[in-house]
C-alpha cells in the first residue's frame, strides 16, 4: 500500500495555500466533482448537471485511487482527519457515525441517533445525512429508514440503489466504486 504522503493527492491536501482544488472523476454513476483543501478533502459531490464535455482528470485519478486505497484501511479518526466537511458540530457527528458503518452494511437513520447520543432525533439525522458534502466516503447511502426501502438521497434513489447494489458485491473495495 501506498504511503499517503508520497502521492499526489497527499501533497496537494497539505499545500500550505489555502486555496481549494478541484477536478472531475468518472463513476459508473456520473460524474464526480472532487474538492480539496489544505484541511482535507472537502466534498466529492455527483455532478447531473456537468457538461458532456466533462472529461475525467487522468493526472488526478491515479494518486487519488492509491489515496483510497489507503483511506479504506485507516482508523476512523485517521479518515476523519483526512476529511475536512464543513457543517455544524450535530451535523459532523452524524457524518462521523456514518464513517463507522462498513462496506455493503445499512443502517437506520434511528441508530445514527442513538449512536450520537440522540436517540429521538432521526429527522434531524436525515436531514444532516442529506447535508453531506462527501459523497461515498461518509456513507450516507447507506442510511435508510426503519420502514424499510431506501429512503431519500440527495443524488436519487435509482443511485442509492445502484450504490447500494454494488456493494454488496463480493470482494468488493472503495476504490472499485470509482471504476
């Protein structure tokens, strides 16, 4: 496995300019826009609305694939440093128990809440979920309600599904939803 501070990604995520940079990446479900800053990676969104013309960042995709690699093996409190969303202190702990939730695992927005301490909150929970700005990453697909089915997602819910669907696959890994 890579080391993070010998690619790409890591030495643009610590470039002391404060500036965000940002690229486009291709998913088996769209376009993806990528941004980071010196805190960290502050959104991986799906882009419907990018032009045709979009075109995957062939320098970018490489680094970022071996960073990855490495993310899908840290520590939760490793990944959340590597993370920089933005949102309010409830808004972050719902994103952080959403980062503990394994690979081709679901759970209900109700045990988000109790997980944070909040256990009559799930609408609050939902509507932080819905907030997330790194999609993926912090796993909010994989949140559904207790009625059973998907639920929401701000991307779609043929989307969730799919991502959802994918990975249940066998031997399936986090960079593979980038393939």
């Amino acid at each position: 496995m890579a080391s993070l501070n010998d690619n790409l990604f890591t030495r643009l995520v610590n470039h002391p300019n404060q500036q965000e940079f940002g690229c486009y990446l291709q998913t088996a479900w769209g376009a993806s826009k990528i941004c980071m800053t010196s805190g960290g990676l502050a959104a991986l969104l799906f882009e419907d609305g990018a032009r045709a013309e979009t075109r995957d960042d062939s320098v970018f995709r490489a680094p970022f694939i071996q960073w990855l690699h490495a993310f899908q093996n840290m520590s939760l409190k490793e990944k959340w440093s590597q993370l920089a969303p933005q949102g309010t202190k409830f808004q972050q702990a719902v994103w952080r128990a959403l980062l503990e939730i394994p690979l081709g695992q679901r759970v209900t927005y109700k045990e988000i809440a109790t997980r944070i301490g909040q256990s009559k909150a799930s609408r609050a929970v939902g509507s932080a979920i819905a907030a997330n700005p790194i999609a993926l990453l912090i796993p909010c697909h994989r949140a559904v309600p207790a009625v059973g089915g998907t639920g929401n997602y701000r991307w779609g819910a043929e989307r969730k599904l799919a991502l959802l669907e994918a990975e249940q696959l066998e031997r399936v890994d986090l960079y593979q939803l980038f393939q």
